[in-house]
C-alpha cells in the first residue's frame, strides 16, 4: 500500500475560505470508487491552530502504480485544475510505502 498525503495553503486573496476548503473536500473525496486502486481518501479542513497549512489530503492506494494512474486520471484532473489549484498558493507533497 502507498499513503499519498498533500498539504495546501489557501491563496491569502480568496474571500471565503471555508467555502473553498468546503468544495475541495467534496471534489477530491467524490473520487472514491471513481478511479482504480483508490483505497481511501480524505481532507481535513480543520487543523489545529498550530498548523501552518489550511488543508490536509490522506490517500491510500494499492501501489505505487495506482498512485500514478491517479495523478493522471481525467476525473482527478478535473478537481485539481478547476477545484484545487486556482485557490491554492503552497502545496507539499509526501508519498511512502506501507
């Protein structure tokens, strides 16, 4: 199994950052049984006040492969394109085996 986690720093400019933490979790955990190898998937929108980030991404995949058909599926492309990256300034990324 491969945990895929991504943590994202809302651009200080949106108005209405609950709204669009909000539509980011709902369009990356809808792709839940959409594309292959998906294990698990959820966002976190409410870290700690000690947190420097705004949102937090936990994916679980099959392998290291169905990670890749991920990061190029047309359903993923879609929320990251139009739901994810317009409203995000920083995004960290770390994968690892289990």
């Amino acid at each position: 199994m491969v945990k895929h986690i991504i943590l994202w720093k809302v651009n200080e400019e949106v108005e209405d950052k609950d709204a669009v933490k909000k539509n980011i979790k709902k369009g990356l955990e809808g792709l839940k049984g959409v594309i292959p190898g998906l294990i698990e998937i959820q966002v976190i929108t409410e870290g700690l006040a000690s947190s420097n980030m705004d949102l937090m991404l936990d994916s679980s995949f099959e392998s290291e492969a169905a990670l890749n058909g991920y990061t190029i599926h047309p359903a993923h492309m879609d929320v990251a394109t139009n739901i994810v990256r317009p409203f995000v300034s920083v995004r960290s990324c770390f994968d690892y085996e289990v």
